[in-house]
C-alpha cells in the first residue's frame, strides 16, 4: 500500500506543472482551514446550550477565562454576545464552504482542461511512425475520460488530507482525555480499518482496471461500427455487434456498480464496528467505577468526538478507495505525457535546385530495416513516379522526403542543407498531399480544406477551381456544402477533388500522390490525373502508383 501511494505522488508531480503544484499547495492549505471550521461548527453550539440552559458555569474553566478576558458585566451579555458570534461566524462558515466549493470544483476542471491540453499537444506532436501505434478510441478515451477521472483523482487527494486533518484533531483530543482507553480503541478499530482497506481496495484497484478496459472497447466498437456502417448492413451481423457491445458496456457500468459501493462499504462497517467498541468500553467503564457521576464527562467526550471522528474515517476510506479507482487514469496519462514529442525550429529553407537522399536507412521498430540505403535525386519542377508491389516502402520513402519520417541514417538535403528539427517545419510546408484514402469529417466543404485555421475564402475558391469541383459547389452551398462523415454525401471523384483542392491551398511547391487515384474507376482517374499534370505543371511532382497509365508522363520512374 505504501508502494502505491508513493507511484500516486511520483507520477502526481511529474505530470503537474510548478503552477497548478502551488495551486493544489493553496487548496491544500483551504482544505485545512475547510476542515477547522467544520470541526468548530460542530463543537461551538455544545458550550452555547450549556451556558444558555445553566449561565452559572461561566464561574469557571474556560467559560470564565474568557468572560473576565473581555470584561463583561453580567452573563446575560456575555450569552447574547456570544450568540451573535456565533451568528456572524455560521454566515462566515457558509460563505467560505461555498467560495471553497466553488474553487475546488474551479481546480479540478481546470486541471480537466489543462490535463487534456497537454495531452492534445502531446499526440500532435509525437513522431507520425509512434502516433500510428496508437488507437483513435484509446486517444478520445485519454484526452476527454481519463483527464477528467485524474482531475477527480486530485479532488479526493484533497478531501483526504481534510478529514485526515480533522480526525488527527479529535485524536490527540481523546489521548488528552484517556491515554490508555484511547490506545485500546485505537488498536480495535485499527485492526479493522485495516482489513477493510485491504479488502475493498483490492477490489476497487481490480474495477478500476476493468473500467479502462471495458471502457476503451466500447468505443472502439462505436467507432468502428459507424465507421464501416454499410459494410455491418450487408453483413447484417447487427445482433452479434449489439451482444459485444451491451457485454462491454455492462462491464464498464458493473466497475462503477462495485466501485460506488465499496465506496460507501467502509462507512456502514467502519461506525457499526466504532460504536459497537464504544458501547463495549462504556459497558467497562461502568463495570470497573461505582460512581457514574464520574464517568459521564468521559462518555460524552468520547461519544462527540467518535460521532465526528467514525464519519470522517469513512470518508478518508471513500476518497482512498476512489484514489485507487482512478488511479488507471494517472498511470496512462503519466505514461502518454512521457512519450517522446518532436519540438521543432522555425528555421526558413528554401528549394530552388534538388532534393538529395544520401544512404537513406529507416525503420519502424529498430528491428526490421524498410528502407536499405537509398540514395537518390529529385530536381525542382522534375515528375518522379515511385513504382513496385505492396510493401516495397514506396509510402515510406516518400513519407521521409516529406519530413513524416526522420531518417534512422543517412540524409536528406534541400539545395545541400540537410532537414532538421529546426527546418523541417518549413520544409512540410512546402509540400502538398493528396493520399489514396481522402478523410473528410462532418463538416463543411471550407471546414475540410482548412481544419482548425480561419479561412481565406479567394484562395480555397481559386483551390477548387483548379481541382476542377468548383461549378458543383457553386451549385449547392459554394464553400458551406456539407460533406457528411467521411465524406459520404460526396462521390468517390468528388471527395478525391476536395482532396487535391486542400493538397493546393498553400500553393506547395511539392504536390505528392499516393495511391491517390487507385480507388476510381478509369476514366474518372484518367481525369482527374489530365488536372493533376496541368495544375503541377511548375511544381515537383511525385507519384506512388501501381498503374501504368497512372505515370505514363513522368520524366522518371524509380522502381522498389
């Protein structure tokens, strides 16, 4: 268990920033006065009713060190004072719990946000070969589930150290009151805290696992299933996808079932157990001293203290059990922000003469070599066809002209300057691709080319002009046309046309086909590449293909 706490706070401080740690420092020290105030909230009224049912105890202990410390003339006064403190201070406890509610709540979900920032910038900015490796269910599930359950993580954290807080409190109180009563207690009630711990967070850390996991193959079966919609209607295999579904679902619903109520487990056995050890030691106290007047003050402290204490202990086992529960989440976003990221220069290079790949060597997985030692030229304004059977590395090795890929030796140079972390930036820019598969989301047509960048509407215009589909949009809602998910409302031709309008946005200088035109039949393909030739006419272009009619007029054909 202690293990496991110090993983908490290791991964805990590597994944906060110095900011949000002196934050969480400062609602540390809010949960504590939080905490304070609870504690005298319930301890002020007792000595209010005393002294208003009999004003004649404030001729002695503290009630009188406090009469003469103030100067008052008669009790009376001193009552009606001290209500109206009392008054002023439950308006002040109030006014606090809810600032302290609301900043509490203002924390964890800035955390959310800042968690699924950081994440977000963190799987843009992972090398392309790395961020493949990753399921798009497993990205969603990170960046907007498991940053919110750590933000929850926190906020438990949190309410721990406040009821710990509190209880140490109560518990030097009754080590004042009865040393020895109080170590007995303590070593009754230790002993079954500590199998209830034992118990349910064994539990709990067993469902946290099992709600990750069924978490995350829910959606990747959502995902998957309206991503191959007609597909799953030919199939018709409706009913076996449903049955999948409601078993992860159920799952993930049955991780939550038994998380809450191991949650709230501790608090029903951790009071039955209090109060059932209390009554055993007042059942002593009373067998062992003749005189009940004697032992009265000791029960009622005790009672008070454990009515308070009994809760609190529950609670501090409740925000324990909810610390193990989320702590999945802290251990994938711990691992997803420690990922290598690519940090790139704004260094400018220009391309006025060739691009030179000097014994080019590239692999995935620092096992298997894709690319063997390459060297190659391609001048400015030159048409090189990439061609070969699948799996050659044709995609790669454009992917590494490109900068998608980052050679494991060799180089790549432009105009004899080698592509680095600090150009690489300016050299994709140059550069514009039209893949084989054309991804458009649920979005408009001005949405698609631009994504996530305002818009110039004359130049987006002059792209689809080019590409040939702007007398059809121009017919329906210009660049407001929706395209439906994956562009289903558009043609195969269409949707391949947006493809090359947003490949010609930036006016790159470099225009890359990839298997762009394969999935289109002959003469829409024998089109759209007549639009290709004529538009690259003063720009590099390069072509992967398998069909010959595809690069019949390049100047060059590079074989793998």
């Amino acid at each position: 268990m202690k293990k496991d706490k110090a993983g908490v706070i290791q991964k805990l401080r590597a994944v906060l920033d110095r900011k949000t740690k002196i934050i969480l420092l400062v609602m540390l020290c809010c949960t504590i006065l939080f905490s304070v105030l609870e504690m005298a909230s319930v301890s002020a009224i007792m000595p209010f009713v005393s002294m208003a049912s009999n004003p004649d105890i404030i001729d002695g202990g503290y009630y009188k060190i406090a009469y003469d410390f103030f100067g008052f003339g008669d009790k009376k006064s001193f009552i009606l004072y001290f209500g109206v403190f009392l008054v002023v201070f439950y308006l002040f406890r109030g006014a606090y719990s809810l600032l302290y509610t609301y900043f509490l709540n203002k924390f964890a979900f800035d955390n959310f946000a800042k968690f699924a920032n950081k994440l977000f910038q963190n799987y843009l900015h992972m090398p392309y070969k790395n961020i493949i490796k990753y399921n798009s269910s497993a990205i969603i599930k990170t960046v907007s589930n498991e940053t919110l359950n750590l933000s929850f993580l926190i906020q438990n954290i949190l309410f721990l150290c406040s009821e710990a807080f509190t209880v140490i409190i109560f518990y030097l109180l009754l080590l004042y009151v009865r040393f020895k009563m109080t170590l007995g207690l303590t070593l009754a009630m230790g002993i079954s805290v500590f199998f209830v711990v034992k118990i349910i967070s064994k539990i709990t850390n067993v469902q946290g696992e099992r709600r990750s996991k069924s978490q995350e193959s829910f959606l990747k079966l959502i995902t998957a299933s309206f991503g191959n919609f007609k597909i799953l209607k030919l199939k018709g295999n409706e009913k076996e996808v449903m049955e999948t579904f409601f078993h992860e679902s159920g799952n993930f619903a049955k991780s939550y079932t038994a998380s809450y109520t191991a949650s709230l487990a501790p608090r029903y056995i951790i009071e039955s157990i209090g109060f059932s050890v209390l009554l055993a030691a007042i059942l002593y106290l009373l067998l062992r001293y003749e005189n009940p007047d004697l032992i009265i003050p000791v029960i009622s402290m005790y009672a008070l203290a454990l009515y308070r204490m009994l809760p609190g202990i529950s609670r501090m086992l409740a925000s324990y059990n909810q610390i193990i529960f989320f702590k999945k989440s802290l251990d994938i976003i711990h691992k997803d922000l420690s990922v290598y990221t690519e940090e790139y220069g704004d260094e400018k290079i220009g391309f006025n003469s060739s691009i030179v790949l000097q014994n080019v060597w590239f692999s995935y997985n620092d096992k298997t070599e894709i690319i063997k030692g390459i060297s190659l030229e391609i001048k400015k304004g030159e048409k090189v066809a990439f061609t070969g059977t699948s799996g050659r590395g044709k995609s790669t090795l454009v992917d590494l002209i490109m900068g998608i890929h980052t050679p494991t030796s060799g180089e790549i140079l432009v105009d004899g300057v080698p592509i680095t972390p600090q150009n690489i930036r300016s050299w994709r820019a140059k550069t514009g691709y039209i893949p084989q598969d054309i991804y458009l989301f649920d979005g408009t047509v001005g949405e698609n080319i631009m994504f996530g960048s305002d818009i110039d509407e004359e130049k987006a215009i002059n792209a689809l002009k080019a590409a040939n589909i702007w007398d059809f949009l121009n017919a329906n809602m210009g660049l407001d046309t929706t395209v439906g998910e994956h562009g289903v409302r558009l043609s195969g031709g269409q949707k391949q046309r947006i493809g090359i309008a947003r490949a010609l946005y930036g006016n790159p200088e470099i225009l890359v086909l990839d298997e762009a035109t394969s999935a289109l039949d002959n003469e829409t393909e024998s089109k759209i590449m007549n639009e290709i030739y004529n538009i690259s006419k003063d720009k590099t272009l390069i072509i992967i293909a398998h069909r010959l009619s595809t690069v019949e007029r390049c100047d060059r054909r590079v074989k793998l």
